[in-house]
C-alpha cells in the first residue's frame, strides 16, 4: 500500500497531479479521490524513511487548496465570524475516524471544522491525516488546527476508535458508545476480531474493515453526527462561512515536513497510531 521510492510515487502521480517550480495542480480529482489519497495518507503515517513521510505530508497539504479544502493553523473566534464551529478529536483510527467525520460534513454543508493536535510532536502527520481524509471524502471548507488542548466549549466531539480482541465472534463486529456530556458529544466505536493485527505501522494503520461493517461505521458515526450538528445549528454554515472567511493561499514547505518527521520519535507502543490497537493482541 505504501509508496516505497520518489520514482514508484512520480510514476503513479503522473496525469492525476502535476509539480512544477515547487507548485502541485490537481489533473484529475476522482482519481486524486481514489485508491492514491488512500496510499499519500499511509506513507505519510507509516513510511520508515523520513523523505517519503515528508514529501506525500507536503503534497496532500499542497492538493487540498485546489480541492476547496483550505487548512489554517489559527483558531477563528467563533464571536468575531458570528458561525459554530465544532472542535474535534480524532483518536483511533485516525484516517477512517476522519473520513466518516468529513462525510458527514460534506452531506450536511458544515463549512469550517476545528482540530486540537493530541500528541506534542506529531501535529505534521495529524494534519496530514486529516487532510487527506477531507480529500477521500470530497469534504470542501476550512480546517482550522489548534496547537494547544481544546478549551472548554460547547461544540467538542470527541471520536475514539478501539480494538478489543473477541473470543466468540468470527466476524468482525462494531459496538457504537454515545454519550451527551456538557462539553459536547462522544462517540466510542468499539471493533471486536478474533484476527491478530500486526504491531508494523502500516499494518496498524491500515488495517481493513469488512465492506459491511465499513458501512456500518461511516452511516453509525454519521446518522449521530447529523443529530449533533443539527442540535448545535451547525448544519448548512458552508455558505456562510464563504462569505466571512476568504481562502488565503497557503505554501507549505518541503523543507518544513522534512524538520517535522526528522523530529518524531520512532514508533513506540503509546504512538497515536496505535492508541486504538490496546487490548487486541498483536504479533511482534
């Protein structure tokens, strides 16, 4: 699933994205959408060498603005636009977590999202993630990432994916947790299997859900979120938010992504990636 080398990856980009005088421009979106922004998101997460995580990082971040999908690093006080914006935090799963989230913003116009990074020292890869989950999804709006804990609001979701090993059950199956607090709203996906998953990074991250329980998944997480924005007056804000918040172009440097992987740690069992695997028995 990763790409292995710079020529596998300028082999695959060719008449789907285009790098010219470090500019990208999108050729082909649907195929931007397809298999490759699945392949961009794992070699940005998993890939040993520190090159490749920093040059798919580089371009997922430098394809969303020509995608619609326009990423800040500033928080917008929700007094000065006059709009909600929900903060959310994405544990887990990440990429699927994120892909299930902008679907549903997608279907139901919510036209700005808020994320707290969660771990010091990896904010690169989690933007990157989350990016190119936007992307998947056909998500079109702005991402604002916080580099500090969320604040106490009204409008945090919370998304947190688990793995638990089941004894019982051959089939993979999902068990959805939700719970209304007074700081916002928590959605527990809980995956049993009786598989063993890999402790390699790519393996962790990309682990497969069955075709049905993806589903299952992505309407799950949707069908609450859409409640949830609807109570919070979050729906249909993506026209509004247009009108007050003006895209800026955004220059991401390859050099930047480069300091950023040189500076993770290598991979440890408290990863993010694998917060989601504790309790499922892995092979080593």
């Amino acid at each position: 699933m990763l790409f292995q080398t710079m020529s596998q990856l300028g082999d695959t980009i060719k008449g789907i994205v285009d790098i010219s005088d470090g500019a990208v421009k999108v050729l082909n979106a649907q195929r931007v959408r397809g298999a490759l922004i699945d392949r961009l998101a794992a070699t940005a997460a998993c890939h040993e060498k520190v090159e490749m995580r920093a040059i798919t990082r580089w371009l997922v971040k430098m394809m969303a603005p020509a995608l619609n999908i326009y990423g800040k690093t500033a928080l917008p006080l929700e007094t000065s636009i006059h709009i909600p914006v929900p903060v959310v935090q994405v544990t887990g799963k990440i990429y699927l977590s994120g892909r299930a989230l902008f679907k549903a913003a997608a279907q139901h116009q919510v036209g700005a999202l808020t994320f707290p990074d969660p771990v010091s020292g990896y904010s690169s890869q989690y933007h990157a993630i989350l990016t190119a989950a936007a992307i998947a999804e056909n998500y079109s709006g702005f991402l604002f990432f916080q580099n500090r804990a969320a604040e106490n609001t009204s409008s945090i979701v919370t998304l947190d994916t688990l793995f638990k090993k089941s004894q019982h059950n051959n089939t993979p199956s999902l068990e959805f947790n939700e719970k209304l607090l007074e700081s916002g709203l928590k959605i527990q996906t809980v995956i049993f299997s009786t598989d063993l998953v890999s402790s390699e990074k790519e393996s962790a991250f990309s682990w497969p859900l069955p075709l049905d329980l993806s589903e299952k998944f992505f309407n799950g997480i949707g069908e609450t979120l859409e409640i949830y924005f609807r109570k919070s007056g979050i729906l249909n804000t993506k026209e509004q938010v247009q009108k007050q918040l003006k895209p800026v172009e955004v220059s991401f440097t390859l050099r930047d992504e480069i300091t950023a992987a040189m500076a993770e740690s290598p991979a440890k069992k408290d990863h993010p990636i694998f917060e989601s695997f504790k309790g499922l028995n892995t092979i080593h």
